[in-house]
C-alpha cells in the first residue's frame, strides 16, 4: 500500500521485510519481473480509469485490482467508488483494503463496521475481500498479541458486509497475521525477478511498489497472487476455463484443408466474428468464437485466441472486451501461412509466436 511506502520513510519500521530491501527499484514490468496478477490503489494514484486497467489487463495479464476503501472510522478513500466501477468495466476483479487504527478487538470491529458501510456505498460487490492493512508501528510491535484484532476485523466484515478478508502486513511482522491464516504479504527485492518466489505459501506477494505502466502516470503497488483468494466470488460473467485436452470436435470433411494447400498454405481472415466465450487461461487473456474453434467444447490451450492479438470492434482496443462482441484480427495477424494441419478434425493451425499454436477450423478460417 502506498500508506506503507510512507512508513518506511519515516519510522523504519518495515526495512528489512524478511530480510529484504524495501526499496524496489522504479522500472517497467516485463518478461524479467514477477507476474502482475494485482494491482493495489489509493487515492495516492488518483482515480483510475477503465483504459488504464484494460491496457494493463491486455498488456501485463492483470487479474485484480484491490483499491483502498477506509482508513479508521472517519476516513473514506475519494477514489474508492470510481476505481471499482473502472476495475469492472475492464473486466478484472475487484477487491478493497482497509487501513486499520485499531488495537483492540473492540476498535477492530468498530473500524470493520466503517469499513463495510464505505465499501457498500462504493459498490464493491459482495463476496469481494476486503482485506486489513496493518502496518503501524505500535501494531507491529505487538507481534501476535494484534492477531485477535485481525482476527476481529476479518471476522466482522464477514458477519455484518458478506465480504472476504486476510491480513496485509510486511514480511517481518507476519506474526500480527492470525495463526494458520493465509496472508498478503508485502517484501520488496532490490531487483525483483520472475524467478522470484517470495512467500508463496500465502495468497499473495506485493513485490514491488514503484512500478510503472506505459497508460499510467506514477508508480504502482504490483503484486504475485498464488491462489484464486482474490479472483473469487464477485464476477458473474467469469467464465471457468475449459481443460479438455483434446483437438476442436468439428465436421471430418477435408475440403477446406485441400483448398488452403492449392493456395500454398497462405490464407486470409479480415472478417469480424463473434466473442462467444472469453477468460484468463494459460498467462493471458484470451476469446474463443465457436465457428473458429471448431464446436462449444472448444479447448481453452488449442483454440484459445489471445486478446493481444485482436481489434475489439464493438468498442474499441481500450475497453474491456466482452462476451458478444464483435473483433477482428490486428493487421499482421489477419494474413499468413497455415503450420499445422488435421484432417481428422478438419483443423489448421496457425503458430502464432510467442502465443503458440492456434487451431482454428478450416471451413470457418476460409470463410474469413
């Protein structure tokens, strides 16, 4: 959290998070850094925007955004109410965090009540997390005397909101985090890398706080997720991944394929087709169009075609895409040569680079 960069400067408390640096160095992610599964934003951040965390999504895989909601009984984060209906609009799950005073169980749930009632009046759906961020100085020095307050705060947002909750807190006071509690827990490498594995027996890892995206100004708080705690529960058109491991079920008649190789193998989409099923599977966004995979039992790694490659037409590249639209193929990826063909399956597949091979069926390709 933002809050949290604010206190390694002035007390100290947090400079050695398991051991680790703090101060992640300010770079733009990419193939050598961590995942970006989350982001979390405050009003340090200004208020976000769909574009911004669609170009995120398309660009960097982002799953979540977790935007801070409260902070002790009286203040209410401005930004709260616009950054989830942006999350939602880019189609990415959304959570919120609250910034706890407390240090008692009787404060705790009193800040819980405060913080349910903001998140409600935002619209952070139900069945979202709203996590504690503990991270005050005369917290941490309590140690596991502050887990029953966590463990009050968390417990009353789930009696009195619906919402879900773990503990935020910096790697070297993991131990204000309630026993046999999975976490979110903050450790910043001096050089984060993908290798990078930091503290992947709780639900998430922030890596790193001053990161930068090419549709944003500032920097960001990133963050690894390690389990589904934070993509859960709160996106009714989220669509469970199909892992069916078998090529597209289409019709056997191979006079399709017997065309694309008169052609020399070339073929030609520049026509529009329908998203019929869209989700984030195998490190990326991606849509399958029914026709174009051959059947609805299209499978997810073979017929899966990732956004980054294709043009939203019903809305344009910096909203999110949805279910229903209509896209087409980028210029680029709209032309080429057919890799791979099936005849059992009727399929041609297309490698498209460091997005794999792609089977489409060959009486749908040739259609476009």
């Amino acid at each position: 959290m933002n809050k949290l960069k604010q206190a390694l400067v002035l007390t100290g408390a947090f400079l050695a998070f398991a051991g680790i640096g703090y101060g992640a160095n300010t770079e733009t992610v990419s193939a050598n850094t961590p995942r970006v599964d989350m982001v979390d934003v405050s009003n340090h951040n200004g208020a976000m925007t769909t574009p911004e965390f669609t170009y995120m999504r398309n660009n960097y895989g982002l799953k979540a955004v977790t935007t801070k909601i409260s902070e002790g009984v009286g203040f209410h984060d401005w930004t709260a109410r616009g950054n989830i209906a942006a999350a939602q609009q880019a189609g990415v799950y959304i959570n919120g965090y609250h910034y706890l005073h407390a240090t008692t169980v009787a404060g705790a749930i009193a800040e819980a009540q405060y913080a349910v009632n903001m998140a409600k009046a935002d619209g952070l759906p139900v069945g979202a997390v709203l996590a504690v961020d503990i991270e005050n100085p005369n917290q941490i020095a309590m140690g596991r005397a502050m887990q029953p307050v966590a463990r009050a705060f968390e417990n009353e947002v789930a009696r009195y909101g619906g919402y879900r909750s773990t503990t935020y807190t910096g790697g070297s006071a993991i131990s204000v985090s309630p026993d046999r509690e999975k976490a979110w827990i903050a450790a910043y490498p001096y050089v984060p890398t993908s290798a990078m594995h930091q503290y992947d027996t709780e639900h998430a890892w922030q890596w790193g706080s001053k990161q930068t995206f090419a549709s944003s100004l500032g920097v960001f708080d990133v963050n690894v997720l390690y389990d589904d705690f934070f993509t859960t529960g709160t996106d009714k058109n989220a669509v469970v991944p199909n892992v069916t491991q078998s090529k597209p079920v289409v019709n056997h008649d191979t006079s399709a394929i017997k065309k694309f190789k008169n052609a020399g193998n070339r073929f030609t989409a520049y026509k529009g087709f329908r998203v019929d099923k869209i989700a984030y599977v195998n490190g990326m966004w991606q849509a399958i169009n029914y026709n174009l995979a051959g059947g609805k039992d299209a499978n997810w790694t073979i017929n899966g075609i990732p956004l980054a490659i294709l043009d939203n037409v019903t809305r344009g590249n910096y909203r999110a895409t949805r279910v229903g639209d209509t896209v087409k193929f980028m210029r680029g990826y709209d032309y080429g040569t057919i890799d791979q063909y099936d005849n059992k399956s009727n399929g041609t597949g297309i490698n498209e680079g460091a997005y794999g091979m792609i089977w489409y069926n060959a009486d749908s390709l040739l259609a476009k």
